[in-house]
C-alpha cells in the first residue's frame, strides 16, 4: 500500500532541523513514502527556500510543494495539505522532528494488520532544540486507555499514521485553529467513532524543551483549554478531567524559565505517562 507524509513549513522554522527531518523521512527510512506534501505556510526565508530546492531535485515529483500566500497557522495549512495527499495512509511529521528508520514500516504494517484502526501513534523519544535526547515519553496504547485520557492529548501528533478516508469523513483539521489543531480534531475523530492506537516504542525524535512552551502564550493556552473543556464535555468526560484541561493555560502565566520546570514536576502525575 502506498504512503504520503504531510508537513508543513513557515518561515520560523530552523533550515537545519528541517534538512534533517526530510534526510530521516527519506535518506535514514527503510521504507520510503510514495510522496511527500510539504505546505509552505506563507513566505519562506532564503535558508529554508534552498532546502526545498535542493530536496525539489532530488525527489522530482515525489516531493508535491504547495504554497499559501500567507501565514494561516498549522491547521489551515495541514487542511490543505490533507486533501493534496494521493494515498489513504498519511503519516504526519513536523519540520523539526526525526523520524526513527524503521517508523513507517511498522506503522504501515500495523495498519494493514488492523484494519480496524485508524489513527495509530507511537511513543516517543523527546529532544532539545540542540538535538540531546532526554527521555521516553509513553503514552497509553489501547483505544479505550486512549480515549479515557483524550483531555490529555495523548496522541503525539507528528508520530500520527491515520486513514486519510477516515479523518476527511470527520472533518479534517478545522483551519481556524494555528495551533493545537490536532487535539481539536482527535474529539471530532472520537464523536464519529475512529479508533486508535499507539504502538509501544519510540518511532519518532520528538523536539521538545523550554524553547517549545515559549511557543504556548497565555492566548494560545487558553485556546488549548477551551477545545479540551468543550471536548471533554461532548464526551462526557468526568468534570474534574474538564477543569484539568486549564492545567497548560496556568502554567503559561509563570515567567518562561519556570514553565518547564514545572512541567517536569507535574510528569509524574501525567495520566498519558503508561503503558
């Protein structure tokens, strides 16, 4: 069965990281996608113009570039990438992050092996901006663990292989939200009754530090809250996991240096942290 990957890319983005991340979805893979949908999502630097001039020569069609006029945020961009993919499998990943060589050979084996999953996941080997691995981030594996935490956004999205015939039927990402996205869309996909599934290895390098929760400000956190309260809500999820939901919205008000730090401590009591 074939395979697109889908990412997107706006001028913010280190040209290194995302040079790397092309290199371990295609170089390092053991399993190639059929093609590459790479939505760039307004005006690009110079830097990360060669990137994809350099990778547009090497991959010739298998490299499809859309390009937006302007900057809409990850969800109008992966919206659009979504419906540009040829194929029904469509691996997710960000311009920052790694994949492992062996990630999407597992992914679409497991998926052809289980037909009836849709979205499959996996955990994941978290990363600092500067590329030093830290930890293992676990994640519940079964469908029902997944849904009882779905306020917790326990699907790592740039680890994500879905059915692409399955999330289109849900909606596909909603383009009014530049972020979390994602985590509005895993409620849409549960309401209409997609299942899902993470497998239980480290199948991506996933960038995540202090440098990360600068990107979350208080508007954004607050965002995150409200499509996890409302979410929950439709799912009929306890009131306690409702409220919990504002835990990241709190946690933007500290000053930048202690964010993380906090997030470090709350770890432990973080119910997407098992097996």
């Amino acid at each position: 069965m074939k395979l697109s990957v889908v990412m997107a890319l706006y001028r913010g983005e280190c040209d290194e990281h995302f040079n790397a991340a092309l290199i371990s979805i295609w170089d390092s893979q053991i399993l190639k996608p059929d093609e590459i949908v790479l939505v760039k999502d307004g005006p690009l630097t110079s830097s990360l113009e060669d990137v994809i001039d350099k990778w547009k020569e090497k991959l010739g069609s298998k490299l499809n570039v859309i390009a937006l006029l302007d900057n809409h945020g990850l969800g109008a961009a992966l919206k659009t990438g979504l419906c540009a993919c040829r194929f029904e499998l469509v691996a997710r990943m960000d311009s920052d992050d790694l994949a492992a060589p062996e990630r999407f050979q597992k992914q679409l084996n497991f998926l052809l092996e289980n037909p009836a999953v849709d979205i499959l996941g996996s955990f994941v080997k978290e990363m600092s901006y500067f590329g030093e691995i830290s930890k293992v981030r676990s994640v519940p594996i079964y469908h029902n663990d997944i849904l009882q935490c779905l306020w917790a956004s326990p699907m790592v999205h740039p680890s994500i292989m879905m059915r692409r015939s399955r999330v289109l039927h849900a909606g596909n990402y909603d383009a009014r939200f530049r972020r979390r996205q994602d985590y509005e869309l895993w409620f849409r996909c549960a309401e209409k009754g997609l299942r899902f599934y993470n497998l239980p290895e480290p199948l991506l390098y996933y960038r995540f530090d202090q440098h990360t929760h600068k990107k979350q400000t208080p508007r954004l956190a607050w965002e995150q809250a409200m499509i996890g309260y409302r979410g929950s809500s439709r799912l009929g999820a306890p009131l306690l996991q409702r409220f919990a939901c504002f835990i990241p919205f709190v946690r933007s008000l500290l000053p930048s240096r202690l964010q993380h730090s906090v997030y470090k401590i709350l770890s432990p009591f973080d119910p997407r942290r098992r097996t």
